[in-house]
C-alpha cells in the first residue's frame, strides 16, 4: 500500500473506511493473544512480533522508493529514533503484551488508555505547555477510573499485582514516546521503520536475561504473524492513508472506539466478565479521555468531515502518527 499518489487528494468517506478498518485490527490484539501465544512467555512473543513488523515495514520501504528518505531522515534525527524507538516500540511493548498475558483482556485495554490523560500532564512537563484546571480534573478521574479498574469488587482492599504494574508501564512509556514526536517532522513511513527497528534491537538486546522460545506451535506462529503484520504493519499504512484522506481530528474520534471495541471482542468471542465496579472504572476513564478531546474545538468541523485545520493536516509529514491518535490532539486540550 503506498501513500504518494493520495497526497493532498481529501477522500473523507475512504479515509473513514481505512481509520475503521485500522481500528478494528488494533481492537483484536487481546482476542488473538489470547487465543493463540497465551502460553507463549510475552518477551517471546514481543521479539518474534517487532521482527516481522520491522521486516513487513521495511518491505514497505522498498515498494515506495524510500531508501534515500530513510538515510537523509536517519542523519537528521538519530537520537530521536533511537530513544523513542527503545521507549514505544520497545519498552513498551514488552511491557503491554506482558499485562496480556496475566489480566484478563479488557482490563488490559482499558487500563492503558489512560495514556492519552498522562501525555497531557507529560506535555506540560516536558514543554512546558499550560495545563488547565479542567486537564488537571480530567486526569484525577481517569485514575479514579484506573482504580476501579484494579479493585474489581475489593475498593477498600486493592493490591496492585505484576499484569496492573506492566500495563500501567506501558501506557507511561506510550504517552512519553508520543510526546517525544509530537514536535517533530519526519517522514512516517520511515519514522515507523526506525522506531520498530531499534525497538528491536533493544529487545533481541535482552534476550539473554529472558531466554527466548524455539520452535513455536503453528498456533503461536498464526498468532505472532497476525500480531506483527495486521495490528502493526498494516493496521499503521491504512491509518498514515486515513490521516491523508480525512482530518487528523476526526481519525482521532475514530480511535476512541478501540477499547470499546475491544472488550465487545472479549466479552463475545473470550467470555471474558466484567464486573459492575469495573465497568464504573471504564466509563471513568474513557469518558475522561473522550471530554479531553472533545475540548479541541475544531471537533465539531472535524466530526462534520470538514477540514478544520487544512493548513496543518494536508501535509503529509507534519506529525508522524503510530497506532494512537496524534499526541498533539490530546496533549493541548486549549488549542
């Protein structure tokens, strides 16, 4: 799938249809992790996983004729690929697949989206961006959310276990990686490459602190496949084609659908329960999310399919965006 010839060309309704379809893959990972490398040790599955999507993206690369954009992009930012490759794609996640792999799946994706509520206090640690009362509000009930979310039916008796600790790392490392590049520009293909690459290298790094697991059974290599190609690779060019085609403001609307659609996943094909407590925790914490969000006031254009930002969003490489909504969107709630 290449981007060029769409560049600059305004699709609204199949950039709709890319951002849905895109969503859609990130909302199985818990299905299909569960169904398929559970019992496969998570750093396992999280090495086998960025290598397939490393190649996958590289291959990308080839097909659009960007080897030279790869190098003049690589000499202008080396160390911002390197740290925040290690950070997102790296730590990160390790770190997500692992809370996999010990709590149930909707817990899991619930809990990590507290993300967008934590670049928003990272922006304002980081570049000194106004933090307003209301952020602050908003950020105080997505963790009453979180809590909720860890206490189950014991609010008075919560003991955080390793899956909790893992995931809420995870959604650290994923709100700093996403403030790390909200100010930059770069070409997001290549962006994607290098993050995924030397996440990578920071993982196959570990390997002899963690072991790694040889042979897989063709059930864990469907599961990793899909992990890497659809999910990562894929699920990345359809939303850089969505981000093209439509308004960075209304792809981010779109993303919001991931946890819901995800525990509709895990509910119906994993049986998975939630209890009452539990949902009062998501509501909490999406809904803080999603009045975050709807604080941007072009929103109202966006969701109309209008382009309330023409002079920023037909620009292809002015943010580089992976598999999360632009940090810029959530990080600055009085733009």
């Amino acid at each position: 799938m290449t981007s060029s010839p769409l560049r600059g060309a305004k699709n609204p309704l199949a950039g709709l249809l890319c951002a849905l379809l895109a969503v859609l893959f990130w909302a199985t990972i818990g299905t299909v992790f569960k169904l398929s490398v559970l019992h496969l040790a998570s750093f396992t599955t999280t090495v086998y996983v960025s290598f397939l999507a490393t190649c996958a993206l590289g291959i990308n690369l080839i097909i659009q004729k960007k080897l030279m954009v790869l190098r003049q992009e690589w000499k202008k930012q080396r160390s911002l690929f390197l740290i925040a490759g290690v950070i997102g794609l790296g730590i990160q996640q390790v770190c997500y697949l692992t809370g996999y792999q010990l709590l149930p799946a909707s817990q899991v994706v619930s809990l990590f989206y507290l993300y967008p509520l934590l670049m928003t206090l990272l922006s304002a640690l980081w570049f000194r961006e106004p933090l307003s009362a209301k952020a602050v509000l908003l950020l105080i009930t997505g963790c009453a959310g979180v809590y909720f979310l860890m206490a189950k039916d014991q609010l008075l008796n919560v003991e955080p276990n390793i899956g909790i600790v893992a995931t809420l790392i995870a959604a650290i490392a994923w709100a700093f990686f996403s403030v790390l590049i909200q100010h930059k520009q770069f070409d997001p293909d290549v962006g994607m490459f290098l993050f995924n690459g030397f996440g990578l290298l920071f993982l196959i790094g570990l390997i002899p602190a963690f072991g790694l697991t040889w042979p897989l059974t063709s059930t864990e290599w469907t599961g990793v496949l899909y992990l890497a190609i659809f999910p990562t690779a894929i699920a990345f060019l359809l939303w850089n084609q969505a981000l093209h085609l439509s308004s960075t403001t209304t792809c981010s609307a779109i993303a919001l659908l991931t946890p819901l659609l995800s525990v509709v996943l895990n509910i119906t094909i994993l049986h998975e329960s939630i209890l009452l407590t539990q949902w009062v925790g998501f509501a909490l914490l999406l809904g803080s999310v999603l009045l975050n969000f709807l604080s941007d006031r072009t929103i109202l254009a966006a969701l109309l399919l209008t382009d309330a930002r023409p002079d920023l969003e037909c620009n292809p490489v002015h943010r580089f965006h992976s598999q999360v909504p632009l940090a810029n969107d959530w990080a600055n709630p009085e733009k």
